[in-house]
C-alpha cells in the first residue's frame, strides 16, 4: 500500500475516533444529567457547551482542509 493511501486510512481512522469519543462523552452526560435531577436549564446549557466542543473540531478540520489545499499548510 502506498504511503498516501496510509495517511489517508490514518486521517479517517482518527476522525472516527473522536466521533466516537464525543458519542460516549455525550452519552456519560446523558446519564448523569438524568441522574442527577439537573434543571431543564442547566441541561440545555450543558448540551450547548458539548455541541460548541464538537464544532470547533469540525471547524478545525475544514480550516485545516482549506489551508491545506491553498498550500498554506
């Protein structure tokens, strides 16, 4: 396999996994939001936190793609 194709495989695999990490973070809060009793409020406030988490790594990646295809990066 050629060296392309494996930082290719690597950069999906990577992705993956903090998709994967932000869905058991999400999922751990879920439950101790549940547990707890918190308030609506603070529910909603602690899911925007998480949702703002998970689209500056969104952000991060397009930001990196573009430079990248500028030659920037």
């Amino acid at each position: 396999m050629l060296y392309e194709h494996m930082d290719l495989l690597e950069s999906i695999g990577l992705d993956l996994l903090f998709a994967a990490i932000f869905f058991f973070i999400g999922m751990a809060i879920k439950d101790v939001l549940k547990q707890g009793n918190v308030p609506p409020f603070g529910r909603k406030i602690v899911w925007v936190v998480l949702c703002l988490g998970c689209a500056g790594f969104v952000a991060k990646g397009l930001i990196q793609l573009s430079w990248e295809g500028a030659g920037i990066g």
